[in-house]
C-alpha cells in the first residue's frame, strides 16, 4: 500500500508529501426536519456551523477514528464538495498507516468505489477482500482471512468516492450476512458492512459529496467529518510548496493574493490547483482569468495543447471530438455520474484524445475472477459540468427554450444531487455571454445557436424577479450573472436585488460573488439588510459584507460578531468597528442551545462595560470612544424566544434571568416556544424576581411550563409591575385552585391586560369562580381562556352565560 500512496495524479505526477496541505476536519451533526416523511431523503441536512462551532468542532486526521458522545465510530462517513480532497486525504491516510501510524489497524481495504460497478458479478467476503491479483497465496491468505474473522475491530474498510457507485437503489436492503459460505452482489456486502451483519466490531469509512448517495444514511452512521477547504494560510502553503523551486516561488502567491476573484476560489484545494497550473503556463503580461469560466477555458486550453503538441493534429481533433465530449459529459450531469460506459468510448481516438488531454481517467474494474478490465470517467465534475455547459450552450440538439429550461430557479426546495446542475448553469451563463476561444468553436453553427439562446436567455432573465427566489437560489443567480460579465444583465439584477437577504450558504466564491453585485449598489440609493446567521460565513466574508456602505444592518450569530468585534479591535481599524458595533442586530433573537444563552450574556457584558471583554490590543492609541460599544443591538431587543427544551431548559433559564434586568427593552418574551422547557416552580420564583424590570413587556407566554401553585402565588405577586402586559398565558402547567386565586387578585391592578390563557390547567369550578368575580371588576380584559377538565361542563357553561369573554374551548 505504502508504494501506491507516494505519488499524487496530477497533470505529472508528483510526491504526495511534497504538496500535501493537513486540513482540519469539521465534526458535523445533522438535523432532521419534522413531519410524516421526516426520514425521507430530502430531509436530513448537516447543521451549519458558525465560526466558532467550526474551531470547536475541529479535528486532526489522527483524531478521525477516535469515539464520539462515549459511542464508538464504528461507521465513519467523510464528506467534502468536488474537488475538496476526500481522496487525496484518503491517500495520505493510508500513508500513515504504512508508516506505522494508526496501529489499532492491523489491515486497512481501501476500495475506489467506482471500481466495484460491476453487474452481475458476485463475491464472497474474502474474495471482496483479496484481490486476485494482490492477494497472499494460498494457505496464506486462508489464514490472514480466518484471523479477520476472528479480530475484526482490527480492521478498516474504506470506500472511497461513493457517490460513483451506481448500484445504489435500495441499498441497505438484504445485506450479506455469512463470512464464508456465500457469495453477494457488491451491495449487498456493502450493506452488510454498514449494518454490522459482516465483520462487526470493524471500522467504515466512506467518503463521499454532501447531499448526495450517502446523505439519506448519515442518520445510520456514527460519525461525520466535512473537509472544508482551504483557508488563507493553507493556500499560501500550498503554493509555496506547488511553486518551490520555480520563478514563481515568490510571485505566485502575492499574484492571487492581490486577485479577490482567484483567492476566492482557492479556497477549493482543486480549483487552486488549477490555478497554480494556469499561473506556469500564462504569459506575465496576460491577464488572469475573472470568472470561473474564462479559468476553466484557459486550463482546458492549456491541457489539450500540452499533450497534443502537433498543431494542425491538435486543432483538427479538437473539432472533432470535443462536441463528442460535451455530449458525453451533458448525458453524465443529467444522470448524475462521472462514470462512462463502454459504448460512449467505442472511438478509440476519442478516447485517447480525452485521455492524453487529462478530461478522462481511467481505472481497472474489480472482477471476481481476478480478470482485468478498464473503465473510464471524468478526471474532474467540475470539468465535467464546463463541457456539459459548452455542449448545451453551442449544440443544436438542445433549442433555446430547452436552454431556459435549465435555468428554471423558482423551486421552493432544492432537489438532492442539484448541485450537479448548479455550476453547469455558472459556465453555460459564461459560454453563452463571453466570447467563445477558437479552439472551442467546433460545432456545426455554434455561433448561430449561441446567439438565439444568449436572446432567450436574456429575456428570461429580465422577467424574472429575484426577491421570489429563497437565500441559495437568489445566491445562485447572482453566480449566474457574475459568469456572464453582461453589464446590461448585473445593472438590472442590482436594481432587482431584495432589501432584505438571508437563507443562503456561504463560502468564500460566494463571498466575492455577493459582496460584488452589493458594491455595484453604490450609484444607486438602496440600501441591504443581510441576514448571515448559519450561513457558515468566515471572517474575512463577514469583514467585507459588513464593511459595505449599502449595508445598513446585518445579523449573524453573536459569537462571530464579537470575533469579529475583537479582530478589528486588534487590527486598529476604528471605524469599521463602529460600523460593525452600530449594524448589528438580534431581534428577533431566539435561542435554541445553551450557548445561545451564554453569548447573549456576552455582549450584554460587552454593553454594559463598554469594551470587549476578551480583547485588550495593548495599543495606547488605539483607546476607543466609550460609545464605541454602545450597541444598539441590545436595547432595540424586542422579540426574545427562550427554546432550549426539557434536556436544557431549567439550566439555561437560569443564565437568562441573570441578564433579563439588562434588558428593559424587551417586548415580548416566549418561554415556551413549543418546545415544553419545563422551567418549573423554582425558576418561576426566579423570574418573578426581575419581572419588574421588564417595564415594557407587552406580551408573556409561560405554557407548558410545569409551573404550580407556589410558581403562580410568586408570579401574581410581581404581575402587576408590568404596567404594559397585553396577553398573559400560562396555558397547560400545573395551576390549581391557590395559585388561580392569587392570580385573579391581582387582575384588577393589571390595566394594560387584555388577554389572558389559563386552560389545561388543574384549576376546578372554585379556582374559576375566583377568576370569574375578579373578571366583573376588570372591564378592559377582552378574553380569558379558561378550559380544564376538572372544571365541570356545566359550572364553566354557566360563567360563560354570565360573562362571553370567558372562553371554553
């Protein structure tokens, strides 16, 4: 294993330890969405961390294997977008293994999933396990196997590139589940690996895309890790090592540092690959690429050229096969796979010509009888969705209306493996708008085609109104336009742009993307609210959003923008960091987890001293003006929902009321949020200690609180401070006869109450006779909700005679 884990593939190969760039793993959970089909595959989403939970939640490779929760990760799925480096991790994993690391492994199966698509076939465990070819001899691999059986937690299977494995319908489905005596389909050992019938006590790794095969499984799997990319300094490393030795060991990294659009998209370990590759073979007095098609064309360009030297050769294979490989890779994005069949590379030049050009890899096919036999796929999906897109934009076979028909962003939900068309879409937009290079131009009246789909296109687009689209699609049409570099079309999508934007993903091309068209705001009067909580948004993005002038307000999750905060702080730039302070907003603020709860507590520290608390820039000069942090996003709180649940929420209520006196601003206060925090007795004794402090509460929800008699007696006593309570519910807690009593004493001193919910209670016909008088002296109350079942029917009939304010049902 170790000699077939030295070298990566690249346009030469080159040593893995030469460029390889340790990236930290992000621990991610997912979350389920409710309803009836709450198990379905559209459901499961990963939860988005922000800055801070993305630094808590980090991992080393060599942390990979370790329990999680005190459970074991048995089943380990790796996630990470195209080109974010799953196999070269993988690669570099096994590596290590070779070198002595990770001995709790004493064998490692590394399969490429691709290679085990063959139908029809079937295989035993073992000889899953042990490749004809490689395999130990005889009695050998006899004994080497029955020791398998016998120490299996000693084992890792690895299944690399899953989303390549086509035979995925039903895939847990009648696992395998003898070692020995039979023989399955590939799935069905799959499947059995996965449930444990086979090998139980071993570990799984599969590394596969976010929200495609594997994602209606991640429910089923132990653990989750996400590689995120490339941040600032691991593409500064990488390119020094990627350009060490060579004239540009010193400029290449400074050329994309002073590049936002290419450093934007460094951030995706193959594109600055790419991108470094282009930088060897670019003039120095070329310009460098501006979108991600123009990139895409120049590295193809270079590619082909590279590998075809002879000229009038080189163009006259062009023409000829580059339609077929468009063709080719629109029928793979369509049907979701990089894979070809057999019948696709019938032409030997074709498929030479894509190899050579590195547009094609090949692999050798896992057969049962150890025959050796090759398949074929794209090298990349990216380059994959670039030739789909020249295919769509440039062939007849597709008409104009169809081309529109691709571009169709008005879905209220994206439908799993979308992704394969979204950046297909980005470089049909570029194709179709940028002048196409000659080397392109190779289809019968591709010119002409272009021109009538650019005109549909336009018109389309010029009908359609951003603010219909949610977060990711507004977000994606924006890629869409960038890609066109059509003055025409980003001029009307910035006088289109809703004032309000949220819901979107964003990573560092999306980033430059939005803070592009926002910036182009400034000829024009509008101004933006920008919503960026789980939006995973890093901190450069999150400086350069906020730093817009259009940018009149923003939220995004407290911890960031005090890191936020705390690095302008240290950098020294004053007034940027009172923009930031002076934009910032949390209302409505809810919060769903004890941090929530424990960052809020923070930046009322921060309001109260005046100063951040963790951050001290040693810097005289840099002293700032006390109202620096005067930070409105404080006092105009209005809206706070306390949703932390039964598991949580009496210990987070605790936190918060030691800051709710902080904040007298509050309107409306929810401690119920659906989600039964079961604060009981003790902390309603608690609240109603800082209840006067809330002068302007106009509505309080307590429901479902397990709150009782000696809750309510402490409440009614602190009730009538709040001289703005509308609506009072304390529907569905535990309230008897005393604690309906002390509440209907004081309804005459509550004036400003209008509405007030006691059902569901424990309350009987003498606690409603004690609220029924005290209604008759309370004139301005509208309605009481007042239904428990141990209040007999006709008793709650009667008072409702005597008084239709009183609610039954």
């Amino acid at each position: 294993m170790l000699d077939n884990c030295q070298l990566m593939s690249m346009e030469t190969e080159i040593a893995l330890e030469r460029l390889y760039v340790d990236v930290p793993l992000v621990q991610r959970q997912i979350k389920t969405k409710p309803g009836k089909h709450g198990n379905k595959y559209l459901e499961k989403e990963l939860v988005i961390c922000d800055i801070a939970e993305t630094r808590k939640f980090a991992i080393q490779r060599n942390e990979l294997f370790e329990d999680t929760d005190q459970k074991p990760a048995k089943v380990i799925a790796l996630l990470g977008k195209a080109g974010m480096g799953k196999s070269t991790f993988i690669q570099k994993l096994c590596q290590d293994w070779a070198n002595g690391d990770y001995q709790r492994f004493e064998f490692v199966f590394s399969f490429e999933s691709k290679r085990l698509n063959v139908p029809g076939e079937t295989f035993s465990l073992r000889s899953l396990l042990f490749d004809p070819l490689t395999s130990p001899p005889g009695t050998n691999a006899h004994k080497v196997f029955r020791y398998i059986l016998d120490n299996p937690q000693k084992v890792l299977i690895i299944f690399d590139g899953f989303d390549d494995f086509q035979d995925s319908e039903g895939l847990l489905h009648n696992p395998a589940t003898s070692h020995t005596k039979a023989t399955y389909s590939i799935k069905q050992l799959f499947s059995g690996l996965f449930q444990k019938k086979l090998l139980a006590g071993s570990t799984l790794l599969i590394a596969a895309r976010p929200k495609e095969v594997l994602n209606q499984f991640l429910g089923k799997v132990n653990k989750i890790v996400e590689l995120c990319g490339f941040s600032e300094e691991e593409i500064e490393l990488y390119m020094a090592r990627y350009f060490n030795g060579t004239s540009y060991s010193d400029g290449g990294w400074k050329t994309v540092k002073n590049n936002r659009f290419l450093f934007s998209l460094c951030y995706n370990p193959l594109i600055c690959r790419f991108v470094c590759f282009l930088l060897e073979h670019v003039d120095e007095n070329q310009s460098l690429p501006s979108t991600l098609t123009h990139l895409y064309q120049q590295v193809l360009h270079y590619k082909l050229h590279m590998n075809l030297p002879e000229a009038d050769t080189s163009k006259k294979q062009q023409q000829q096969h580059i339609p077929k490989l468009g063709a080719l890779a629109w029928a793979g994005v369509k049907n979701h796979t990089c894979l070809l069949n057999q019948e696709d590379l019938a032409s030997t030049e074709l498929r030479e010509f894509g190899l050579s050009g590195g547009v094609f890899i090949p692999f050798s096919l896992r057969h049962s009888n150890g025959e050796e036999q090759f398949g074929h796929g794209f090298a990349h999906l990216l380059m994959q969705n670039f030739l789909a897109a020249l295919y769509i934009t440039m062939s007849k076979q597709l008409t104009d209306k169809g081309l529109v028909n691709q571009m169709v962003l008005q879905q209220k939900k994206k439908k799993p493996q979308s992704e394969w068309l979204d950046v297909t879409r980005w470089f049909m937009m570029g194709l179709l708008f940028q002048k196409i290079p000659p080397f392109l131009d190779s289809f019968p009246d591709g010119t002409v085609n272009t021109m009538a789909k650019r005109n549909a296109m336009e018109d389309y687009l010029k009908k359609m109104n951003p603010s219909d689209l949610n977060g990711n699609r507004l977000l994606e049409l924006c890629h869409c336009v960038y890609e066109s570099q059509n003055m025409k079309l980003i001029k009307d999508l910035v006088q289109k742009l809703p004032e309000k934007i949220s819901g979107a993903q964003l990573t560092p091309p999306d980033v430059f993307v939005l803070h592009y068209f926002l910036k182009k705001v400034k000829e024009t009067t509008k101004t933006f609210s920008v919503d960026l909580q789980e939006s995973g948004i890093n901190l450069c993005g999150l400086k350069e959003l906020v730093g817009l002038k259009c940018v009149t307000s923003f939220r995004a999750s407290i911890s960031d923008t005090i890191s936020l905060w705390e690095h302008l702080q240290h950098t020294g730039e004053k007034e940027l960091l009172k923009k930031a302070v002076a934009k910032f907003t949390i209302n409505p603020f809810k919060a769903k987890r004890i941090t929530d709860v424990e960052n809020l507590a923070l930046l009322v520290q921060i309001y109260r001293q005046k100063k951040l608390i963790h951050c001290d820039s040693g810097d005289p000069e840099s002293n700032l003006d006390e109202d620096t942090f005067h930070i409105p996003a404080v006092e105009n709180l209005h809206d706070l929902e306390f949703a932390l649940g039964p598991q949580n929420g009496s210990l987070g209520f605790l936190g918060l009321v030691e800051i709710l006196p902080s904040l007298q601003w509050l309107k409306h206060l929810d401690l119920e949020s659906l989600t039964d925090n079961k604060i009981g007795d003790m902390e309603a004794e608690k609240l109603a200690e800082v209840l006067p402090a809330l002068s302007s509460l106009e509505t309080l929800n307590l429901s479902q609180n397990c709150i009782g008699d000696k809750g309510a007696e402490k409440l009614a006593q602190a009730l009538p401070s709040l001289m703005s309570l509308r609506s009072l519910s304390l529907y569905s807690n535990l309230i008897g006869d005393s604690g309906a009593e002390n509440v209907a004493k004081v309804l005459p001193e509550m004036k400003s109450l209008m509405d007030l919910n006691v059902k569901y209670n424990k309350i009987t016909d003498v606690g409603a006779l004690k609220l029924s008088e005290s209604l008759k002296g309370c004139p301005w109350i509208k309605s009481i909700a007042m239904w428990n079942e141990s209040i007999p029917h006709g008793v709650l009939e009667h008072l409702k005679q005597q008084d239709s304010r009183i609610n039954t049902l």
